[in-house]
C-alpha cells in the first residue's frame, strides 16, 4: 500500500478505536524550533539515530550521558565517528557520570551491557581501539550546555540515554525548552505499561528518571515514543514485514560517502574482539548481523524517537492520554524513512533558524 494512503487509512483507524494522531498543528510545532539537543549513551541504536538528526536539524550539541557507555569514552568514540571534512563541528559534551560498579551491571543486565560499552568506545568497527578525550579538556558540562544554545531562540532536547544529565543542565535552559522527545514509555499513566517494565535508559539511574517525570517534565512538552510490541518480536526471522526492527539491508543502502559511509563502515565492518563476538557466534570477530540478523535480536528505539521529532504527522498516540507514541507506517516505510533522513547528513544542517 503507499505511504500516502496508508497513513490515511490508519488515521482514520486510530479515530474509530480511540488513538491520538499527531495533528497537523502538533507536527508542525514540533518542526518550529530552533536547535536540538541530544543527550545519548551512544548504544548502537543511538548510533544509527544521530546523524539522521545531524541531517535535517540544526544540532547545537550532543550531551554524553552514562549508560551503555561511559561519558568521556562515549564522547571519544561519538566525536570521530560525525569528525566529518567541510562540515561543521558539532559540540560533543561529557555529561554526567552515575559510576555504576561493573558488578552491579553485570548482576542487573548481565554481561553483555559491558561487552557492548567496550564495542561502543570503539564505535563498533569504525576504530581499531578506544580514543576518548583528555580529561584536561572537561568542563562544568551545564555551562558549556547553556553556551550551546546561547544563541537559540528555541531548544527541542532528544533523549536517547539516561536522564542523568538532563536534570542537571535543563532546568538552566529550561525557558527556551519547548519539546522534549524521549525514548520509551513514562513511569505512570500509560494503560500499556506493565509494571515494573521501564526502559534500560530509565532504569539505569531509576532516581534520575523519577525526578525528571515527576518534577521537571510537567508543565514542559513532552513527548514518549516507542516501538510497537508484537508476539514475533523475539523471533525476527521471515517476520520483518510486521517486526519494528533494524535490518542489514537498510544499513547497506547509505550513501557512500560523508557520515552516512561512515555510519555504514561502523556497522557492517567486522570486529577482532574476542569478548563479545566468541560469546554470540563461537567466532573470534563480530558484525551488526550478530544483532540484526535477517530482522534482528533489536527494535528501532532511538531511531524511531528520532524519527518522530522529525516526521511527528507519521505517529499515533496509543496507551490513553498519558500515554506514548508509535508508527503509523509500516515497518518497511519507517527503515526506508530511517535511510533516506540518515542520507541527509552527507550535510550538516549548519545555522538555527533563529525562529
């Protein structure tokens, strides 16, 4: 079915059963601002969302916060993979470290959250080893926050991590904040939520989570996105026609050249690094088909929360009124969306608007 009419016929779907639509107005509200902030822990999804962000939006900085990875080695990492020659340098910020011990990772997640953080300071193949910044370079990171968008008239904050530095540094932009799109489901108010089931990015500093929903979110524009469950979700494989998954294939149609080669080099390189590859395959080097294999053992969540800050007009509200927003668009359509907006960043968007 074409995107076009699929849209409508899902629009009209969702007002006969109850679901909110992004409205026009809200859509174009959404694409009124002026910079963007993303605050990420630079995961693999984080990877594949900034720089289809980088892209089409003017990006005033992008803050590290820990999670999957450490700040500084998540900022290393982060910096050379978007370094791109004639473009302009985008500020990457070391935010906030919550110095979780290995040990109480491992007894929460399992070992594989550290496998990945050692994958992620080398941006998967894109660096033979970790490069993370001279400690001597770090400054107050709310500061330099506030310097970033000093001179933007309006701010929509992306988070794709933990909320471990965003309570520290909005509530000094907090007047020029006008949307915030985050990653998941809220802790309360959402009829689809199980209980207990929050987000790694919520659960990884659970205090810092709380203190955002329930002091410094209200009365700010915000905005939950998260992927549409289905009973194939673990069992990708012949079902990604119906799972909100990455694919090998949306990665491979990149452009050659600029951020979104090196996005693709990242990617679809191979890995020599015996932890987490000997773990997965037996084999002493690691891919993306490792975790995305035919559909793969992943779903779109950061990518799809980029994807919304975006195109806000191709998602539904479901979950009642406190609850979160999901595609309208098929799962084919949205990896085709992820591709083509990746492709932009070939340029970095390179002044605010100033609106």
């Amino acid at each position: 079915m074409h995107l076009t009419l699929l849209s409508r016929f899902l629009f009209t779907l969702a007002v006969a059963t109850g679901l909110a639509v992004a409205t026009p107005a809200q859509a174009a509200y959404l694409k009124s601002s002026a910079c963007t902030l993303i605050d990420t822990d630079f995961d693999i999804d984080d990877m594949m969302a900034i720089p289809l962000i980088i892209g089409n939006r003017y990006v005033a900085a992008i803050i590290t916060s820990e999670g999957y990875t450490l700040p500084a080695e998540g900022a290393g990492a982060l910096s050379r993979l978007i370094a791109e020659p004639e473009q302009r340098s985008i500020p990457v910020i070391i935010g906030q470290t919550t110095n979780l011990s290995q040990s109480e990772i491992v007894t929460k997640w399992g070992q594989f959250v550290l496998d990945y953080r050692a994958m992620m300071n080398k941006s998967f193949a894109l660096m033979s080893a970790p490069l993370p910044p001279s400690p001597q370079t770090r400054k107050n990171y709310v500061r330099r926050v506030v310097e970033s968008v000093k001179r933007c008239s309006s701010v929509d904050v992306l988070i794709i991590g933990s909320f471990s530095s965003f309570i520290h540094y909005s509530p000094s932009i907090r007047s020029k904040i006008r949307n915030v799109v985050i990653m998941g489901k809220p802790l309360r108010g959402d009829t689809s939520q199980q209980p207990g089931n929050y987000s790694f990015n919520c659960e990884y500093d659970m205090a810092a989570c709380e203190l955002a929903f329930n002091k410094q979110l209200p009365r700010l524009k915000y905005f939950y996105v998260d992927p549409p469950r289905t009973a194939l979700d673990s069992n990708p494989v012949g079902n990604q026609e119906f799972v909100y998954g990455p694919t090998r294939a949306m990665v491979q149609a990149l452009e050659p050249r600029g951020l979104p080669y090196a996005l693709k080099q990242a990617l679809l390189g191979t890995v020599r690094d015996g932890s987490l590859g000997a773990a997965v395959d037996g084999a002493d080097y690691w891919a993306i088909d490792c975790c995305f294999r035919a559909g793969g053992k992943s779903l779109m969540w950061d990518q799809m929360a980029a994807l919304f800050l975006l195109y806000p007009e191709v998602f539904m509200k479901v979950g009642g009124a406190g609850g979160h927003y999901e595609p309208t668009v098929t799962p084919s359509s949205l990896r085709q969306m992820w591709t083509d907006a990746t492709n932009k960043s070939v340029n970095y968007v390179g002044s605010p608007s100033l609106k």
